[in-house]
C-alpha cells in the first residue's frame, strides 16, 4: 500500500513551455524558480495530439492516450444525428489519478485541474475547472464551498476582457493567480493530504494575448508581462517555503510541470474552408457544420481533427468504408501537406496522422479519420465562415506539441524525453502504489 508516509505536491503550470520558461529565468525573471530548478531535475515533456489543455490533462491524469479516455477535443461532435458540445470530466471515460489513490486510502486534493468539472467524489477535495459553470457546481466537498468564496476564487476569467480592456484583463490574471494560491496554502495547512495538485491556468491564458507583445517588446504590456510572471515567481517562492521541511527531510516531492508548448501565431489556418474551396465540404443554407449535405466527403472541427462523412456513421454519410475511406484519407494526407500560407509560400502543415497512428483503445469510434499537426505558428482552426484559407491570427499564442517540461525535487528523473502520459506512474510509485491499470506511459 502507501510507502513511509511519503507526500507528492504537484504544481502544474498550464501552457508555460519549457523554451519560454528558459528565456524568462535568463532574464532573470523568475529567479526563485531557477533556484528551485537547481536544486531538482528538469525534462523535457511532449504534449498529445491535438494539443489542447482538456485533452492533455486527461492524458496526464490517466496515463493513457485519447482513444482510452475518450476526449479528443475541446469540442466534440456527436456525428448522428450531428451536434456540437463541449466535453468536461463526465465525458472522461477512465479512472483518474486523482480517483485510484482515493481508493487507496490516500487523501487527495486537487484545485483547478482541467477535467474534474463536475468533481468526482474522492478522500478529499476538488475545486473544479475552467469548464465549471459556477463556483457553487465546482466545489467537493459542499462543505468548503464558503471558504472558496471567501478567498476570492475564480474557475477562469474572462478571455473576451483580454481585447476589450487589457489592462482589465491583466489585473484579473493576477487576481486570480492570487486567490488560487491563498487557497492552496491554506488547504496545505487545514486539511490531512497525501496527493496534492494546484493548476495554474492563468499561464495559458496570458501567453495567448500577451506572448508576443513581450518578444516584440511592445509598451507597457511587455512590462506588464514580466511583473506578472514575477508575480507567479514570489508565488511559488512562497509555496516552497510551506513545503519545504518536507522537501528537506525527504517525506514530501514536489513536481512542477507544464501541459505543452508556447510559441507566437503567425496564422491561423482555417481546414473547413479548404475543404469546402475543394469539394469535401458542402454546406447548405446554415453557415454552421449542421448545415452540412450529402455531398460532403469530410469536414473539420478545431483543432486540426478531420472527420469523413461515413456511411453508417454520419447522419447523411457518403463515404463508403473499406478501399473508398482509405483512398480518401490517402488523399486529404498528401494534399494538406502541400497547403501552404498565401502570403509568405510557408508550409503550415507538419503531418498528417491517421487515427491509428496514435491513438488505441475501446473509443477509436470517436476519434477523428484524420489529425493534422500544424508547423508551430500556424493555428488549425474550422470556421465555417472563414473568407481564406490563412489569416491573420486573433491572439499572439498558440500551443505546441514539443517543448512542454517535467520537474522533480528531490529526486531524478529518467534520463529521456518524457511523454505527458509517463507521469502518473512515477508519482504512484513513490506513493508506494502500483496503478490497477496498463498506462501508455513508461514506468519509472
């Protein structure tokens, strides 16, 4: 069962990729967390395909790929008869971390985590995600839920205030980062844990608006940019300090790490409207997917994910299975390598996936026939509207495959480039725990 009374803290900081990270500590940014960083072991993490925040941390959190969870997307679509929705964890069809230890006898903690809205019940506590429609729905136990309020908490904040009043915006980042940590510190202190996990989502959401206005040097959000980062630094700083007797004595590990990469947008690629500019994509009176015909071959749901109009499967399929599905997405691979941005010649397709390139399991009928992962700066997007196939981008940041990162402290790390799925086994073991489950990840 449980070894020595050990306690894990983990520390995720959404979409703080690991090339980011390195430029912030050489300006000397975040200079408690390069201390930190000396004192531990650092690797390099690849993110899962497509790289979203939902679908990564459900891969962190089972150790398994998509098609063994079942989320592929931030969106998902039933395809008969044909609609939209946004998964959340009642879509996530394995056990979680979060989940096993609980079993176990272990208490669990967890603020923030994409994924645990609605909260599961576990030995313990969850503060629900950014997915949460309320505070009230977010919080397990209902006890807790006066002192969540009490701290400020927000589930998310407003991206829409990031255009309209960026200042705003940035005042409410920071308001948020500091309501999340005052109740973790708090929860440290007044609650028995074994497994603890705060998310950092405010990370994501400033590099999608503010990334590049730092590397450009634009005035004063660059600056803003770096004293908000500090900001996140002296936090950490902080939680350490709470941490640190066990950090010293060895009863408690603390992992730190990101879900993905970040680097700037230089495009937007838009799939549904080169599919409809060729002939795979036939849209009736509506602008929107429902208004698709039969004619459609395949279509496009954000982001990067094609799906063709199976026979059987599509409420108005007209693909055949068999030699007609595989010639298509023979087809639809080979063209979209050659798509390229109009205004520069730029390539903006890296590779072309089928679904069972990566992923496996009992929900491949969900996954998408196609993945396409985009060179780094062109976003894949799938608006039905879009007037060309590349534009100019609506915010600065984008999410990247590669580059996301894995900290350890004390302790090592296995000396390779980890995959976001080999997390979970690391941290049972040093739980003293074997997982019930065959995770995708390695075991270390």
């Amino acid at each position: 069962m449980r070894g020595d009374g050990k306690r894990i803290f983990v520390l995720g900081l959404d979409g703080l990729g690991l090339t980011l990270m390195e430029k912030l500590l050489a300006r000397k940014v975040m200079r408690s967390l390069e201390g930190l960083l000396s004192l531990g072991t650092l690797r390099e993490m690849r993110s899962v395909l497509p790289t979203v925040s939902s679908v990564a941390w459900a891969s962190y959190a089972t150790g398994v790929n998509p098609g063994k969870h079942g989320i592929f997307g931030f969106l998902e679509r039933i395809p008969d008869p044909f609609q939209l929705y946004i998964p959340n964890g009642s879509h996530l069809r394995h056990e979680t971390i979060f989940q096993f230890l609980g079993r176990e006898g272990l208490r669990v903690a967890t603020i923030g985590v994409p994924m645990t809205y609605p909260p599961r019940p576990v030995n313990g506590i969850v503060v629900g995600c950014f997915l949460s429609p309320s505070l009230e729905k977010a919080v397990y136990p209902r006890r807790i839920l006066p002192l969540v309020r009490k701290m400020g908490y927000m589930v998310d904040v407003q991206a829409s205030k990031a255009m309209e009043d960026p200042e705003g915006f940035l005042a409410q980042l920071s308001d948020s980062l500091d309501a999340r940590f005052r109740l973790c510190l708090h929860l440290l202190e007044a609650e028995d844990w074994d497994f603890f996990q705060l998310h950092v989502m405010e990370t994501d959401r400033i590099n999608h608006f503010f990334l590049a206005k730092w590397e450009d040097k634009e005035e004063p959000w660059a600056e803003m940019f770096i004293q908000w980062y500090r900001r996140l630094d002296s936090w950490i700083e902080v939680l350490v300090r709470k941490l640190i007797h066990g950090l010293e004595n060895g009863t408690t590990e603390l992992f730190i790490l990101s879900d993905h990469g970040f680097c700037r947008v230089f495009g937007e690629v838009e799939l549904n409207f080169w599919l409809r500019k060729n002939g795979y994509l036939r849209l009736g009176g509506g602008s929107n997917l429902a208004s698709m015909e039969r004619g459609t071959r395949a279509y496009s749901i954000t982001p990067g994910r094609i799906y063709l109009n199976l026979k059987g499967r599509e409420t108005m399929g007209s693909v055949e299975e068999g030699k007609e599905y595989e010639e298509l997405r023979s087809e639809l691979s080979e063209r979209l390598l050659s798509v390229e941005d109009p205004r520069t010649g730029q390539a903006v397709v890296r590779r072309v996936y089928r679904k069972e390139e990566i992923y496996s399991g009992a929900f491949m009928d969900l996954a998408p026939d196609l993945i396409v992962e985009p060179v780094p700066g062109f976003d894949m997007k799938a608006r039905t509207e879009a007037q060309s196939v590349v534009h100019e981008p609506m915010v600065t940041g984008m999410h990247t495959l590669d580059d996301a990162f894995l900290f350890l402290m004390p302790g090592e790390l296995p000396q390779m480039k980890l995959e976001l799925t080999d997390v979970i086994s690391g941290i049972a073991r040093r739980l003293g725990l074997e997982l019930r489950w065959k995770p995708d990840g390695r075991n270390w």
